[in-house]
C-alpha cells in the first residue's frame, strides 16, 4: 500500500469507528442495564469493524498491486 492508501484507509476506518458509536449510542445504549458494558462493548465492535475495514482494504490493494505486477511482467514479455 501507498502511503496515500495507507491514510485514506485509516481515515475511513477512524469514521466507520466513530458511526458505530454515534449509531449505538442512538439505537443500543438503552438495552442494557449497565453503562460500563455498554461502552465496552461497543468499543470492541467498534475495533472490529474499522480493523476489520482495514484489512479488507489493504488485501484488495495487494491484489491489485498483484495483477498490475503481473500485467506489465506479461506487457514485457511480448515486447522481448
């Protein structure tokens, strides 16, 4: 990955974490007794889904780095 794809990815992940917070504390918050639990359990899903975000994003970037490698390998192939 880029830096440029490093940061964008980063920065799409911080805003998937902080819409998990502001999505569970509209809709979730009020279904549990404990505040404490809540919160720690919406920050791990939080986690989850931003890490979860970033792998997906960095592996479908490696592919494509991949077929682009192998593109231009094959390109320089056929001129040889």
């Amino acid at each position: 990955m880029t830096f440029s794809q490093i940061w964008d990815t980063g920065f799409k992940s911080i805003m998937i974490f902080i819409g998990t917070v502001f999505v569970w504390l509209c809709f979730f918050e009020k279904a549990f007794a404990d505040r404490g639990f809540s919160v720690l359990l919406m920050n791990t899903i939080g986690i989850v889904l931003a890490g979860a975000f970033f792998i997906v994003t960095r592996r479908r970037c490696i592919r494509e780095r991949d077929a682009a490698n192998a593109e231009i390998a094959a390109l320089i192939k056929e001129v040889e």
